[in-house]
C-alpha cells in the first residue's frame, strides 16, 4: 500500500477537493497552526502524532493534514473494516501494524528512513474515556532511533461525534472539529544518570515517558477566553440542561436548569446589595445553594471570599480585614446546625450579616419575569464585560503557622488548573464524586466540586468529613466512584468503614498534607484500593503534581501536571533537592495581606517575573516524580545541623503506627533548637524513638528532645494540624 501511481494520485486530489469542501461545511473544520508546517521534515524524518478521538481522525487528517504524501499507520484491526479501509485508502497511503507487537516498529523506522512523513495514533487505540489513553513506547522508540522531528497535532471536537466510542456521552451528528499543530520538536536520546549510555530497554522506556508528557502537553486545553460561570454555561450546553448533576444532604438532585435557574436568581438577588467587583463573605457548609450562590455572584461580576467557618471568630475578622468584606452571606439553618450563632454574634456588630432566609423573600414578580422570560434562555448575556483576568474567588490560606492570607484567584487560574487535571486523569460523566472537603479550601472547591460540575459527573456535596462512620455507609449506598480526602480524614474512615462499603471506588486522592504511609497500607489492604496522592497549594488553585494511574511511585505526590515549569534553589546544609519555584497558568494572581489590606500583592520569585517560591522543600527524581522533603520553616538548626520537623513526625510514626503525633521547634539554650513531640500515645517515649532511629539510620539530632502526651492533635478545618495551637501549648509548658 506504500507504493502509489500517479493515476491514484490524481484522483486522490480530486476527490481531496471534493471532500475537503464537504468536511468544512458539516464539521466547521479549523485548523490552527498550519503556515509554518509544509517546510517541517523536508530533507529529513518527519514523525506526526495525535491524539485518537474517533474513527474519522486518519480521514479528516489526510484531508487537511499540510504535510505532502504522508503514510499512516494504523491498527490491524481498522483495515478490517472495509468502509473505513475504502475511505483511508483514497485519502493517503497506509501501513497496517499491530502495536502490541515489538518488530511493527521496524517497518515505521524504515518507512521514516526512506524520507516519507508518518502520521501515527500513539495510543493505538481510540479513546473511551475522553482523555489520554495508554501511550505506546513504539513510536518513541522509532522517533529516537531516526531522529525524526515530531510535528503534535491535537485534535478537537470528533470525541463528541457519533463516529467516536463515548457511548454515554451527549454527541452530535456534526460537532465542530479543529485541527491544533503545536511546534515540531524532537525527543531527546535518554541518558543514564551517571552519564552512561542506558540499556536498549531503558531508552525504551524512558523515551516513551518522554513521548506521553509530551502528548500530556499536546492534549492540555488551554481554556478559551471566558469565566467560571461561562464554562458552567459551555457544560450545560454539552451535557443538557436536563442532565443530574448535584446532590447534598438533603438528598435532593439538581439539573442544570435547576442549578442555573438558582444562580441568576441568587446572584440578581446579592448584587442589589454589592457593587461589581466587590468582595462578598460566604459562611455556607457544602450545599447546592453555596454553588449557585458561588456562580451567581461571579455571573453578577461579583467575587465570592470562601471564609473558614471553623476559624473562629479571629479567623474570621482577620479574613474579612485583608479582603475588605463588609457583607456576609450565610443562613440561619446553618448557623443553629453549625452552633456558631456566638461567634456570628461577635461578628455581628462588625459586619453586615445577610441571611440566604431572607434574600430569597426578596424575590419579586418583576425578578422572576426576568428569571423566566429572558435570562433563564440567554444565560451568558448576564456577564457582559467579564473577563478571564477578572478575580473569581478569594480564599485563604488554612493559616497553620501564623495569620491567613488571602489567596487571589482568577477564573483563568482556577480553569486551567481543572483543564491540567482533565489531561491526567479520565473523569467523565459517568463518575460520582463524594466531597466532603469544605468548598471554602482550595483542595475542596476546585477538585471536589468545579472539576466535576463542568464535566458533568455527578457531585454529592457533604457538610463535614468528621463524620467517619456515616460517610463510609453514603459511599457504600451512593456508589460513589471519586472521593478526595485528606491523610487524617481517610485514616479515620478506614477505621470505621466495612471492607466492602467503597466497593465503587476507582479515584481516592489525597492531598493538603503527607499522605501517611500507614495509611496508604491500610486502604490497600483493607479495601484494595490504591491512594493516588497529590500535592497543591491554594497559591496555585491548587493542584501542582498528582500520581495517577498511569504514572504512580509510591513515596511520591506524582509528576508535574503539564503546564506547569519548576526550578529547585539550593538550601544551605541540605544536600539533596531545594526549594521549589513554580511558573504556571494557574498561579495565583497575588495575596492580600494584614499589613495592607485590600491591596493585590504580587507573589515573589528570585528566579524573575511570574514565578512562586511555594517554600515547599522538594526533591524531582530522573522520571520526574516529586518527593516532598519539607517546608523550609519546617526545619530545625540543631547543633549547626538542619533537621526536619517532618523527618521527627516520620520517626514517631514508625515507633506508633495507630497514633497520631506532630513535632515543632522551640529555642534551646545549648544548641540553638529542640523538637518537642505532642503524641496521642500515651506509652511512647525518648527510648522507644531512638531504638526507631537506630534501626532506620536516622541520625539521633532527629529524636525529639521533649515529649507531650494528649488526648488529641488541635486540627484545621481541612484536617491540617493547627502548628499554631501547639506552639502556644509548648510555650505553656515552658512556662
């Protein structure tokens, strides 16, 4: 099939005009990228790929591929098909492989050394999923070999045809289709890291890692210009206003009309009393009002501030100090269920309290007359003058280690991080997803809640993740296939969960503190069920690396989530990693702080403009997996030795695996500092730890050097240990 005559030549370029003009009238093609492509690979290999959305993707690509007399491989079992063999066959030449068969590759190597261009699926397979498939090593391999420039080419749109394999998804019999060229580059010749040349199986596979992050990067949507509440109008029109999307307590099911319906007029409603731009407090548990309240507000210009209910009343004020919010939003019910009717009381005669209660009253006939009569059906005309810049969301920093700040988030920021997770992970509406971290946290808002609502898989928002013996029993009636948690919340619910009740799960992924590994052991015993761990911070909206089942080390929080650029700076008496600076699209836009409140401060970098000093301590192996060595204030200088608190907490661990136990540094007068454990077991003592330490080779400046026993660790309200509670009991003890 390699070999082509003039004659067919010919009339492959007829029928090319004909069907290019009948593809641009029913799909819309566009391609993007296109001018600078015919001059790549002339004179030497030329190795295109692409994603596999559909079985039209080789047609539609050798009708509109800028690449002259391409060949294409293709799966062995797509030639069978005679409509589709007809239909590949007038567009370009092709070769037919099986990928799971080792010597296919050779044929694409020669084919590449014989100067013609190869258009090839690196999945080798169409996807079920939406998202990125298994990526083969094949095509790795002969780009490698050759040397071949690879030209990414992103398709768009045919996932969402009836000529794909997404089944349960909404498709359409013409979706509009686009064509993305992304720069020609090459995979670099993979080295060892001593310098010596690897084995063939190691270049194998280390091109083949190489070849997946860069079809990560290819496969990333960037988002288009528009807002939070834009992107909630694009899913609703994708999956159907009809379409069941939230649940919460009150075990009530919400549509997409019914969430939308519920915004605007909630969002009408609050927007009477704000001014655009303003910063409103939002006091509300994990409920459907809290996310349309949330949408409404960024729909009326409107920027929501999540506050911390747990807080207290400190906490509170001293969020609503930096961000200059002068109305809370809240409700009554929630207040007499959450017994915070004595620090509302404080916050009374500081700020405006409006009740959900009583702004529903205010609904009037003309209010709904709008509701009905227009917006309900032109949704997206009620954000004029809304941009993806604009901020979307202020939420603080848990505050675990001194005052909270406010982390300024753009809809740009937080779209593009779910756009980053969406590229490593395959959630589709066919999912259902329990959140029981509180919206007010990064973690909960954009993982547990955004990421499902605008890919239409079902949400069910729970009010408090303490509840550890009902939340295993919701899993196990709801079926739930998703959850996010923290380290202390999913240790406790393995404790009380019977081994059958997260039967359903496929995605458990914890993140906002070290995943202990206890716990990890635990679940996979347990329940079978692997602990994907990642790691984020709310500067970053929040997600900045994340195992997945692709790519997993055990020890790790995962890979870089494409998009994002790292630089490790050098710690003075720590020899291995340093401290991490990221650069990426969903950084924050700036913080708000005590000392000038109100005023967008940018975040700092020494290594230049739009870079963050996460102050997180970090390590990056050869395959790009993250290990989290500690923060920079989380280390001791004991005796002229750097020691980290974590490295203590680690130790105690390992001597008490079913305790809980948190170590901080307090000033000592003979060498600078010491570690001072607080330890929920009551037996554990100096010997038991360095009997660990000695078994472990972990050096004995590591072994605290006092030991608290307690009932229990004071914790955040996103299950963070509170380092500020501690530090003042230390200071109580000293005294």
């Amino acid at each position: 099939m390699i070999n082509t005559s003039p004659m067919k030549n010919r009339v492959r370029a007829t029928f090319h005009v004909l069907l290019r003009a009948l593809a641009r009238l029913l799909f819309r093609v566009r391609v993007q990228g296109s001018k600078e492509t015919p001059a790549i690979g002339v004179g030497h290999p030329l190795l295109i790929i692409a994603n596999h959305e559909s079985f039209l993707d080789g047609i539609l690509l050798g009708l509109f591929l800028p690449i002259k007399n391409p060949v294409f491989v293709v799966h062995t079992e797509v030639v069978k098909r005679r409509l589709l063999r007809f239909g590949l066959g007038l567009m370009a030449d092709y070769l037919a492989v099986d990928p799971g068969n080792p010597m296919a590759m050779k044929q694409v190597v020669r084919l590449l050394g014989s100067g013609r261009p190869v258009v090839i699926f690196p999945e080798g397979r169409i996807t079920l999923t939406g998202a990125l498939m298994k990526v083969y090593e094949g095509p790795a391999f002969a780009a490698t070999k050759t040397g071949a420039t690879l030209l990414p080419v992103r398709l768009e749109g045919l996932s969402r045809s009836y000529f794909s394999r997404m089944v349960r998804w909404p498709r359409k019999l013409f979706p509009r289709i686009m064509f993305i060229m992304l720069p020609p580059t090459k995979l670099p010749m993979p080295e060892a890291p001593d310098g010596r040349v690897p084995s063939a199986k190691v270049r194998r596979r280390k091109s083949g890692e190489a070849l997946r992050r860069l079809m990560l990067e290819m496969v990333l949507v960037q988002p288009r210009q528009r807002t939070l509440y834009g992107a909630l109008c694009d899913a609703i029109e994708i999956h159907g206003r009809g379409c069941r999307v939230v649940e919460d307590i009150k075990q009530v099911e919400y549509t997409y009309r019914d969430l939308l319906k519920m915004s605007l007029a909630l969002g009408r409603l609050a927007s009477r009393l704000t001014h655009p731009g303003e910063k409103v407090g939002l006091l509300l548990p994990n409920m459907a009002p809290t996310i349309a309240l949330f949408m409404g507000l960024s729909a009326f210009r409107r920027v929501p501030a999540m506050l911390n209910y747990t807080a207290g009343v400190d906490g509170i004020q001293a969020a609503c100090t930096v961000a200059q919010v002068r109305i809370l939003l809240t409700s009554r019910a929630f207040i007499e269920q959450a017994k915070l009717s004595n620090t509302l009381a404080v916050l009374q005669g500081l700020k405006r309290i409006v009740y959900l209660e009583d702004l529903r009253k205010q609904m009037t006939f003309t209010d709904k007359l709008w509701l009905i009569g227009r917006m309900l059906w032109r949704p997206r005309n009620v954000e004029a003058g809304a941009t993806p810049e604009d901020t979307a969301a202020v939420l603080f920093t848990s505050g675990s280690e001194g005052k909270p700040k406010g982390v300024v988030l753009s809809h740009r920021a937080i779209l593009a991080n779910i756009a980053q997770i969406r590229a490593v992970t395959d959630f589709t509406r066919d999912d259902r997803v329990l959140n029981v971290l509180p919206i007010f946290h990064s973690f909960g808002l954009t993982a547990g809640t955004l990421l499902p609502l605008l890919t239409g898989a079902r949400l069910f928002l729970y009010p408090s993740p303490l509840h550890y013996r009902v939340i295993p029993e919701l899993a196990y009636d709801r079926g739930f296939t998703v959850m996010f948690g923290t380290s202390t919340f999913l240790s406790n619910y393995a404790r009380f969960a019977h081994p059958y009740d997260f039967y359903r799960l496929r995605y458990v992924v914890a993140g906002a503190e070290k995943l202990a590994p206890a716990v990890r052991e635990q679940w996979f015993e347990k329940f079978g069920i692997r602990i994907l761990e990642g790691y984020g911070l709310t500067e970053t909206a929040p997600v900045i690396a994340v195992n997945t089942p692709m790519a997993y080390r055990s020890g790790t929080v995962g890979q870089f989530l494409p998009g994002i650029e790292h630089h490790l700076q050098p710690v003075p008496g720590i020899e291995r990693g340093g401290v991490l600076h990221i650069r990426g699209p969903n950084l924050m836009s700036g913080y708000l702080k005590i000392d000038r409140p109100g005023e967008l401060q940018a975040p700092v970098s020494d290594i230049g403009a739009n870079w963050y000093e996460t102050g997180d301590i970090v390590e990056v192996d050869e395959d790009g997996f993250v290990r989290i060595v500690g923060r920079v204030k989380r280390f001791a200088k004991i005796a002229g030795e750097m020691v980290s608190l974590e490295a203590a907490e680690k130790l105690a661990q390992q001597a008490s695996p079913e305790a809980q136990h948190a170590v901080i540094s307090q000033p000592d007068a003979s060498k600078g500092e010491m570690l001072i454990l607080f330890t929920t077991d009551a037996a554990l003592d100096r010997t038991a730890l360095q009997k660990v330490a000695q078994q472990t080779g972990v050096p004995g400046l590591a072994v605290p050097k006092k030991i608290v026993h307690i009932a229990s660790l004071p914790l955040l309200g996103t299950g963070k240990t509170d380092y500020v509670t501690l530090n003042r009991m230390a200071d109580a003890v000293a005294a």
